[in-house]
C-alpha cells in the first residue's frame, strides 16, 4: 500500500510540468522555434496550439524481435583468431616475467640466507636497509603468481576461449 502512494505521489509531482505551455517563436534565421520558457520568445508572447493527434507506424515482425548477440569469434574470424593468439602472447608475456621476477628473488633469498644485509634506494634515492622477511614474502607472492599464470597458460586460456566460442587452433 506505502509503495503505491509514492507512486502517486511521484506521478502527481511530475503532472505539472507535463501540462506546460508551448511556445512558437520566430527564430534569428526565420525559422519557428518551440519552447516552455516564454521570456524566450521576446515580444508577443501566445501558446503554441498543440494537435491531438496520435501518429502510428505500422511495425514488422523483423523490427520488433532483437537480433542475437554472436559471439566476437563467429562475427569475424581472422580479426577474432589475432585477438586469441595476442591473448596468447600476453600469457606467456606475464609467465616470462613472473619467471624472472622468481629468479631475481631466488638470489635475494639466498643473500638473505647467508647472512647478507640488503639495501634499497628509495624514490628519493637514498639507501635504506631492507628486512629479509619483506624479501621472502614478496619471492613468496612471485612463486605464487608465477603458478597462477603458468596455469592460466595451460589450462585457463584454452578454457576462455572455448567459452568465447572460439576454434582450436586460434591459441595454438
């Protein structure tokens, strides 16, 4: 019952502005120009009659129905088989880079393992000492990174893309 009399309520709100006045101006190229503000047409100020009609198209079956979405695979081919094998490259991009960062924070580990103190330089460039732990967590979120994409590698790419509707040999 509460909803419906803000229904109401919002529909009686927006009844007045629905029932405004219309205006025919003369415009500065001789054209006539339709406004609700009346300080807008200058001089003699009378409302614009509006017709009553009601104007109707008749609609065909075709333009009523949506067309289905196609998938980016179906639509084009060629262009959806380059946008797989770049996904692809990206992929192994991200594993390269995941395997580097892994090997970079294998020598730090072992440093830290030996007994090394290990020093950064800050955006200011000045040296601070930097605590082993920090270096193991971050070898440790390297390690796991570098199994999460080796695994999208593997599996998740090719799974993506068969749900893409893709065809085989685009990630190949």
């Amino acid at each position: 019952m509460g909803y419906r009399v803000g229904i109401l309520l919002a529909f009686l709100s927006i009844a007045p502005a629905a029932r405004a006045e219309i205006y025919a101006c003369p415009g500065p190229g001789g054209e006539t120009l339709y406004t609700t503000d009346a300080s807008q047409c200058g001089g003699a100020v009378t409302p614009h009659a509006l017709k009553g009609q009601v104007q109707r198209t008749e609609t065909s079956p075709a333009a009523v129905t949506r067309p289905r979405s196609v998938p980016a695979a179906r639509r084009d081919d060629a262009s959806a088989a380059a946008e797989w094998a770049a996904r692809r490259r990206d992929a192994e991009r991200a594993v390269a880079e995941s395997e580097r960062r892994v090997a970079t924070g294998t020598e730090l580990v072992k440093a830290c393992n030996r007994g090394a103190i290990l020093r950064a330089d800050d955006e200011n460039g000045i040296p601070h000492e930097v605590p082993c732990s920090s270096i193991q967590r971050k070898f440790a979120d390297a390690q796991r990174e570098l199994a999460e994409r080796r695994a999208y590698l593997a599996d998740g790419l090719a799974e993506d893309c068969r749900r893409a509707g893709c065809l085989p040999g685009w990630i190949r």
